[in-house]
C-alpha cells in the first residue's frame, strides 16, 4: 500500500528507457492506482499492469473485494495470489487461495501464485513441508498452462535478509519437484520467479540460477532507477 498520485507519475518519468527492456515486465499497484497506472503507462507497449490481490466470488455483496472480472474490464493482466502478507496479516488460507487461484485461470486472468516458508519454519527443519502443502492444497486442480509462481521466503521480505543464491536455487529446484510428482505438471515448462529483498545488487546472481526465471520485488521497484536497473539485469 505505497506510493501516492503524485509518485506513479515521478516514478514512470524515470522509464524513458523502459521500451529497451526485453524481459517481461509488470507492476501491480495498490488497487486505487491500478486505473491510473494503466492509463500514464500507455508509451510503453510492453508494460503489464497487476492487481496486488483478487476475490475468488463472482459480483455480489462482497464488500471491499475486487471481482477478476472488474480487473480484466480495466485491463489488468495478472493478480497476485497468496502474497505472504495475505497469508500473514489477513489470514488466507491455502483452501481460499486456492478458490482465487482456480476463479482467475476460469476467467482468463494470470495469477501469480506465492508461497514461502517463515524463519521459524526454515530452522525447525520444516520448510519443504511447508512449501509442498501449499503448493498441493494451493494448486489443487489448477492447470499449469497460465500460471506463474513465486517463491518468497517469508524470513526475507523487507528484512534485508536474502535467501543465498543456492539456497533460492534448491528451494526452486524442490518446488519444481513437487509440481512434478505431486500435481503432474510439466515442472520445467513452469514460470518461478524469487522474491525476498531483490534488488539492483543482487538480482544478477539471483537470476543467474538455474531454476529462477525471474523475481518478485517489492520495496526495490518503488523507485523508477532501481526499477529500471532491475529490467536491465533480466533483459541480458
């Protein structure tokens, strides 16, 4: 929930460059700046604008929700979906993550599904029984075909803390295991981006590994030049 009117415009002065990118990109402001982003963003053809977080219902007394199909009618390309402060703070449970995940693919939109273990969990020893309930009960009779996932270790989200570029790889390697043998997907077909205090410094060695195609960023895109520095390191 950052950045005011005034800074969308400041931020998006500073990608002049943005057209020279030639990795995906998106970016998924808080809900009220979506119609905003979409519109000051029209100079550049291959921007994706995101919702940070969808309903799983159909239109009807949701108050507060946000309905996929509202989010498509403004043009919105993805939603994330089980952001660890979803899970966190709001208390969505792997069964209606699930729900949201299975109402956006229905409806033609991409989520971005994320998952992550916390610190407690990752010492205790039980961070690949972790991941894997979430992505067997989250991705339950979802298709793998219009999905992207993200690994974000909840012990390295706005903390400074990152996940070692080996210890990011193996989690992704697990993950790519589980969809494999629990959910029968085609794991290496399978988009899985990292999240957790990527930034300008560090995103190269990130995505120099071999089983992370992207990343998930969140205090590090704030910013239009350390943005467009993280752009040009998934673009070489």
């Amino acid at each position: 929930m950052n950045q005011s009117l005034e800074d969308i415009d400041n931020f998006l002065s500073t990608l002049d460059n943005a057209n020279e990118f030639s990795c995906y990109w998106g970016i998924a402001p808080q809900a009220l700046h979506i119609l905003r982003m979409m519109k000051a963003s029209k100079r550049f053809p291959n921007i994706k604008v995101g919702s940070q977080n969808c309903s799983e219902q159909d239109f009807g007394a949701f108050t507060g929700e946000l309905a996929v199909q509202s989010l498509l009618e403004s043009g919105v390309s993805f939603t994330l979906i089980g952001h660890s402060e979803r899970r966190s703070l709001y208390g969505e449970s792997d069964e209606l993550i699930n729900q949201k995940v299975l109402k956006a693919q229905s409806e033609g939109l991409l989520p971005v599904f994320c998952l992550g273990e916390t610190l407690e969990e990752r010492e205790s020893g039980k961070m690949e029984a972790v991941i894997e309930e979430q992505l067997v009960k989250g991705l339950a009779n979802a298709s793998q075909k219009n999905i992207v996932i993200a690994y974000e270790p909840v012990w390295a989200i706005g903390t400074g803390k990152t996940a070692s570029p080996d210890q990011a790889n193996s989690a992704h390697e697990f993950i790519r295991k589980i969809l494999s043998e629990k959910l029968n997907w085609d794991a290496d077909k399978v988009s899985i981006l990292y999240g957790g205090s990527v930034k300008p410094a560090n995103v190269e060695e990130l995505l120099g590994q071999e089983n992370i195609d992207g990343a998930l960023v969140g205090g590090a895109s704030l910013k239009g030049d350390s943005f467009s520095s993280l752009c040009k390191a998934a673009s070489i």
